[in-house]
C-alpha cells in the first residue's frame, strides 16, 4: 500500500445531508471538506481495526486469499498480521497432514 503523503483522487456520491453536515463543520474550524473527511475516514478505520467482529472479517479475507498480507497488516497492524499469518500456515499444513493420513488410511 502507497504511505500516507501520497495523495490518490476518489470521487463518491453521499447523502446530501451528510456533505452539508461535514461542510458546516470544515466552516467551524476554518478548514475544507476533504480535511474532515480524511480525519472521519482515518477514525473508522482505526476503530474498525480494534472490533474482534472487524478482525474476523478481514481474516477470514486472508485466509482465502482475498486480500494480501500487506492488505492485512495495514488493517490490523504488524503484530495482528503476523500472528493471522502463522495460524494460517498452521491451518494450511493441519488440512494437508489430515489429508494426507487420510489417504494412507484407505
């Protein structure tokens, strides 16, 4: 993922009344709309990261491959990550060990 300075153009639709709202408070603090936003933006995802439901999610996304271990630990963080990362090699070689006896078996 790129680092915070670098800047990328997004262009979305929202409730009227919720860009009102963040233009009036860009006037209150005497700055624009695109600084409120970013700061609204960068709270949920900071918040979202600390929620175990927000967590399982976004594992569950790793572990099929949906999303890439950078996606992840700039989600949750480095420690987060790397512990997701190790349960999903430990996962992945209990499933072929399994498999394996299993064929040995029959």
């Amino acid at each position: 993922m790129g680092s915070e300075s670098e800047k990328k153009r997004v262009q979305f639709r929202a409730p009227k009344g919720l860009v009102e709202r963040a233009d009036t408070l860009a006037a209150v603090f005497e700055t624009d709309k695109t600084d409120i936003l970013i700061t609204a933006l960068r709270e949920y995802l900071r918040d979202a990261s600390h929620s175990d439901e927000v967590k399982q999610e976004v594992a569950e996304a790793y572990y099929d491959d949906d999303i890439t271990f950078e996606e992840l630990k700039s989600l949750v963080g480095h420690e987060e990550a790397a512990n997701f990362r190790l349960l999903k090699r430990q996962l992945s070689e209990t499933f072929v060990d399994d498999v394996a006896e299993e064929l040995a078996d029959t």
